[in-house]
C-alpha cells in the first residue's frame, strides 16, 4: 500500500527521511490536510518516490511535493529476552547514564517513544554494553 504526503519542494528526494511530529494549528483549514494528518506522529517515514503535482503550504509558506512514502526502519538496541524478529514489542529504553557510551543514541533513539509498539523488522546481532546488559541491535519498524 502506497502512502501519500506532502514534502518541502527545496528537500524532497527519494531517500529523505523525515519524522512526522503531528498536525499543526496552521493545517486545519487546508483543504490537503488529509493527505499529511493520515501519517503516525511520531513516525520516521522515508520518501520512495516523488511526483510532479506541487501546492502551497500555509505552514511552511513553500511550495510542497506530492511524495509516496513507507515506514521507515530505526536502528535501536533492545533486551535479549525481547528480541525476536517479527515480532511487536513495546520499546523500554535502556535504564543507562552512560553519556559518553557510543551505543546510547542507540538506547535513547529519537523519535522511538518508550512504551510505543514496534514491531522488529530485523536483528543484526549482539551489542556492548558498559553496563553488562545482555542488548541486540534491531531494526524497529
């Protein structure tokens, strides 16, 4: 199934990742508004494909582009006793202060909300940890 959205005109491109962070104020009068407010806040969505049609956009006041999109994979560290690929799980942040630890975006990703389902699209193997958790890379989808 082929979603539907609308993209800034100057950053549309197949490939473009971006997050949808909700409806805005600014969008309840647009006649569009369908098209962007069917999307999951809080979603990464990534741009397939990009078509000709172009509109005004009232939020940004530039041209937006009509663009065929998906849900897009996120790269995250879960437990694992949860990980096993295909399956949903409600994402727990890992319970980790450690700032300076090169796997904590992992652990503390943007835009993945703790106590959200997800399901795992894919998992690609074991991770360190400086606190000797027993963590998995995953993809969550």
């Amino acid at each position: 199934m082929v979603l539907l959205t609308l993209v800034g005109d100057d950053v549309v491109k197949e490939g473009y990742l971006f997050y949808f962070m909700g409806s805005q104020p600014e969008c309840q009068e647009c006649k569009l508004k369908a098209i962007c407010q069917s999307l999951e806040e809080g979603t990464l969505y990534k741009v397939i494909a990009v078509r000709k049609q172009t509109h005004d956009c009232a939020l940004t006041e530039y041209k937006v582009r009509v663009a065929e999109i998906e849900k897009a994979s996120q790269d995250v560290l879960v437990s694992k006793k949860f990980a096993i690929e295909g399956s949903l799980i409600t994402f727990q942040e890992i319970d980790c202060k450690k700032l300076d630890c090169d796997n904590y975006s992992r652990c503390h990703p943007s835009g993945i909300k703790e106590g959200r389902k997800y399901s795992i699209a894919a998992l690609e193997g074991n991770a360190k940890c400086q606190i000797n958790e027993k963590l998995v890379h995953a993809k969550l989808i």
